[in-house]
C-alpha cells in the first residue's frame, strides 16, 4: 500500500482544514488507517484511526470534538476533518495503514510522507 497525503496549509487560529490520504492498491480497504502528527521538536504523535469498515474510531483527547476522521473505500482515502485549530495544532500530519486499529505507530506498515499543517494565532 502507498499513501499519499495532501491538504495541509496556513490557516489561522479557529480555522479548519481537511487533510486527505489517496491509497494505491486493491486492499486499501482491508487496512485500519491512522493519522499521526510530528511537531518540531516533539515525538511523533497519535491523532486518530478508523478501522477498515469505518465503525470504529479512536482520537487522542487532544482532539476529541474537534477533529473528525472518515474513509471512503471506493476511493481508497481516509479524510481527517480539522476544526476549532490551535496553534499547538502546528505538525507535520502523516497517514499510515495497519492491520488492526491501534494508537501505536509501531503497528502502522505503511506510511504516507507527511503534510505540513500550520496554524498561526
């Protein structure tokens, strides 16, 4: 599986952004996918993850209520919603495949190559 994702950018304070992740194979729809943020300076980071069928979730309490994660797997992409973003918001978002849903990026296979998302107060 490769994951490619894209929709990072400068937004200010209280804004939002949808980050996307485009897989490339047949068994995209057989993978958990999650997002992951690296901010300068700081560990890489759990945000969300989705299981493969999409009815179960699981966010970081940093962003419950404000970030949404979803998939399509006609399209073979997984969306994150971003709203109400913070400065401490600020990484690089990377996307990444696994066979079961996980919080662990040591359970994550395949990796997408990161976009940058920041956020100015």
């Amino acid at each position: 599986v490769q994951l490619q994702a894209s929709g990072g950018g400068l937004v200010q304070a209280g804004g939002s952004l949808r980050l996307s992740c485009a897989a490339s194979g047949r068994t995209f729809s057989r993978y958990a996918m999650g997002w992951f943020r690296q901010a300068p300076g700081k560990e890489r980071e759990f945000v969300t993850a989705i299981t493969w069928s999409g009815r179960s979730t699981d966010y970081a309490d940093s962003v419950k209520g404000r970030f949404t994660i979803s998939r399509d797997n006609a399209k073979n992409t997984v969306y994150l919603q971003m709203n109400s973003l913070k400065p401490e918001d600020t990484a690089v978002y990377y996307c990444a495949a696994a066979r079961i849903l996980s919080s662990s990026g040591n359970v994550y296979d395949y990796w997408g190559q990161g976009t940058q998302v920041t956020v100015s107060s």
